[in-house]
C-alpha cells in the first residue's frame, strides 16, 4: 500500500534500486487486499491501488504456504525461494531478518532501500 500513502512509482523505485526484477504476490496477499478494499476511507483506497499494482506482478498460487496468517505465507515464501521482500509492516520485516531475508522498505516516505540485518 505504499504507493497510494506515499505517491511513489514502485516498480520505477525497484529499477532504480535493483535492476530486472519478476514482480511476484502471494494469492493469500490478494485475498487479503481484497478485503481491505471493501474497506471506505484511505485503508480501502490503499488497497485497491494495491489491487491495480498486483495486476502487473505473477500470481502465486502455492498450496503448500496456505497453512497459517498470510504474513505468514509471506515469510514462508521468502525464506523457500530466498528472496527480497518489499514491505513497511514492521512485524513481516522483522520476522524475515530472523530468517536472514533483506526486506526493501521505504526511507523518508521517498526512495526505496535495500535492508539487511
């Protein structure tokens, strides 16, 4: 939900930050925005810019992460395939850096960086 809070372009910030990158969102993530997107006031409009960026990201359908919250399957995810992750939720980062996954967040509500711990 970061472009809508923040009006950034995110897959502009990525290519800046990363270079080609295969934009991927776990179906437990839509399902999820989907949701909040029932929602009125800024949670909702935040979600459904969330929706019309996920349009542009591969779909994963992976059965085996169904199994628990869907930060959870987010972690899970993360950790199976050892990739990066882009999210502000404080709880996700922190349980990817237990698992040793660099998270890209945004600094100073601006620009994109890449953190590691």
């Amino acid at each position: 939900m970061m472009p809508a809070q923040f009006q950034i372009d995110l897959f502009d910030e990525l290519r800046m930050l990363i270079g080609a990158f295969d934009p991927l969102v776990l179906h437990g993530v839509l399902q999820e925005l989907n949701g909040l997107a029932r929602a009125k006031g800024r949670g909702g409009v935040a979600a459904r810019c969330a929706l019309t960026l996920a349009e542009k990201c591969t779909i994963v359908q992976n059965t085996d992460l169904k199994v628990g919250s869907v930060d959870a399957q987010v972690v899970g995810y993360a950790v199976q395939n050892k990739c990066l992750v882009v999210t502000n939720d404080r709880r996700v980062r922190d349980a990817l850096f237990a698992q040793g996954i660099s998270v890209i967040s945004l600094r100073n509500q601006k620009k994109l960086e890449i953190l590691r711990r």
